[in-house]
C-alpha cells in the first residue's frame, strides 16, 4: 500500500509495511479497504502538507528566478510579497498542486504495485524496491510536469510585471498554445529528479526499518 510525502511542489510515496502490501495472512478484502484507507488518508495529509508549504516554495521559486542584479534576501522577497500582493500572494498558483496531489497519488499508487508484481524478483527485496520506486517516479512525472510548470509561472507572475494568465487552467491553456509539448516543459529534468528521489526514498525507508 503506498500512501504519500508532499512538499509544496512535489509529491513522494510513502509506503506501509511490506506484509500488509502484499496481503499476509489478511486476505484480499482487507487489503483493498487498507488500500483505499492510504489513499484517501495520503490525499488529506498532502493537501495538509502543501497548504503548509506552500508560502515558503513561493518565495523560494522567486529567488531561484530573479536576476543577479536584483535578487533580494529571504526577509526582502517576504516584505515584498506581503506588501504588494498580500497574504495571498504566498499561495499564488496553488490550485495547481492541489489538483494534482490525487492523480499524483492514484498513478503512483498503481504504477508502483504493478511494477513490484511484474518485476521478476522478490518485491521485498531491496532492488525491488528500488526499481518500482524509480518506475513509479518516472511514470507520476506525467502530471507532475505540468502541475509545477503551471505553479511555477503563476509564483513569478507579479515579478514579470503582472501580465498574462492570472490562474492554473488559464496558464495550462497558454502553456499549450504552440502545442500539447508546452505542457511537457521540463519533463526530461524533471523525470531525472523524480526517478532516482523516488527509488531512494523507497530503498532508504525499507532500510531503516531493518
């Protein structure tokens, strides 16, 4: 059963014990309702987690993308936004990862049980994990693409003057203008974060509960 970690922007699998993800001595019935369990009880705790985080990811993003010449401190960007934008200004694009955190949690979900069953090995070994983690990252980076692409713009809005789209779906609509592949910026990095994050994540947690 995999249940999950979200930051402001990104979303990683948490898992339960390896017995009751592959089923023990508590049969199918039970499973299925640990299952949806997880999931919805994940869903809540990621929406949680990116309302929490969500302020500090804002400033973080516009520090990453300001100039040289004008990038402000931590303090500076914080004053910034409080007084040009207001408090609301800190969740600017955050409907985004908040749509996203479902999809994010159900591709994951069934891209990481499918993977461990079809692998050729034991799914409770150490490289099975692994693996499955790491075919779960690049497989949930199909929506996490988009959702931090359309987050990202709408963060950095009022830094390039304010114009353009105001929210996610009219962002997502600009973004594929020329095209379905705007929606897609930044895939391959992306896939190059999530895939590795998300094989170690899952490697490292089994690990530490030896």
């Amino acid at each position: 059963v995999v249940g999950f970690r979200v930051s402001a922007t990104r979303t990683l699998p948490i898992m339960t014990s390896l017995e009751e993800e592959h089923g023990g001595e508590q049969g199918h019935g039970h499973g299925e309702a640990s299952g949806w369990h997880h999931f919805v009880a994940g869903t809540v705790g990621g929406i949680s987690l990116v309302f929490v985080g969500y302020p500090m990811d804002t400033i973080k993003v516009r520090l990453q993308t300001a100039t040289a010449a004008m990038r402000p401190s931590v303090w500076q960007a914080v004053r910034s936004t409080v007084k040009h934008e207001g408090f609301l200004g800190f969740y600017r694009g955050v409907l985004s990862p908040l749509a996203g955190v479902p999809p994010q949690y159900a591709i994951s979900f069934g891209s990481r049980g499918l993977a461990s069953a079809l692998l050729p090995m034991d799914p409770t070994s150490m490289a099975s994990l692994w693996i499955a983690g790491g075919i779960s990252g690049a497989v949930t980076t199909i929506v996490t693409t988009p959702v931090e692409l359309a987050k990202a713009r709408l963060q950095i809005l009022h830094d390039r003057g304010g114009g353009g789209p105001r929210d996610t779906f009219s962002m997502l609509r600009t973004a594929m203008s020329g095209g379905t592949r705007g929606l897609v910026t930044g895939f391959g990095i992306t896939m190059l974060r999530d895939v590795p994050g998300s094989a170690i994540y899952y490697g490292a947690y089994e690990w530490a509960k030896m």
